[in-house]
C-alpha cells in the first residue's frame, strides 16, 4: 500500500514508488536525488513545516506540499 511522504512517521522507511507533479517539480527533486526506486528514511517530521529525509548519505529538507506529492511504500 503505497502513502505520502508526508505521513510516514520520524524513522520510517520507504521507497518512492510515484512522484505526482509536474514537469519542473519532477526536475527540482531529481536534481536533489529524490526520484522512484529510491529509498528514503525520514529523520525529522514537525506538526507544521517540513519533512527532513535520509537519501543515502545526504540528508534534504522536503516542503510539506511537496511531500504530499511523494508516494512511497515500505
């Protein structure tokens, strides 16, 4: 079952299985390394503001919008 970046839990793990988004913002996250098949952990998650995630060495921060528009399964 596949759900939003957004609502995996601080230490969860997944992979992205879908981005949902246009042209510009599929280019911004690929630059950053976030793209399908990758595995992602998400290190720090606030009740407003955004997400903190673990891409292999690299840590990134995700706007909440923007992890809206990332599907993952674990």
């Amino acid at each position: 079952m596949k759900k939003t970046l957004k609502s995996f839990k601080t230490g969860e793990k997944g992979k992205i299985v879908e981005l949902r988004g246009g042209k510009e913002f599929q280019r911004r996250l690929k630059k950053r390394g976030v793209m399908v098949g990758k595995e992602v952990r998400v290190i720090a998650k606030q009740p407003h503001g955004p997400v903190v995630i673990e891409n292999g060495s690299c840590k990134l921060t995700i706007g909440r919008n923007m992890a809206k528009k990332i599907y993952m399964q674990k």
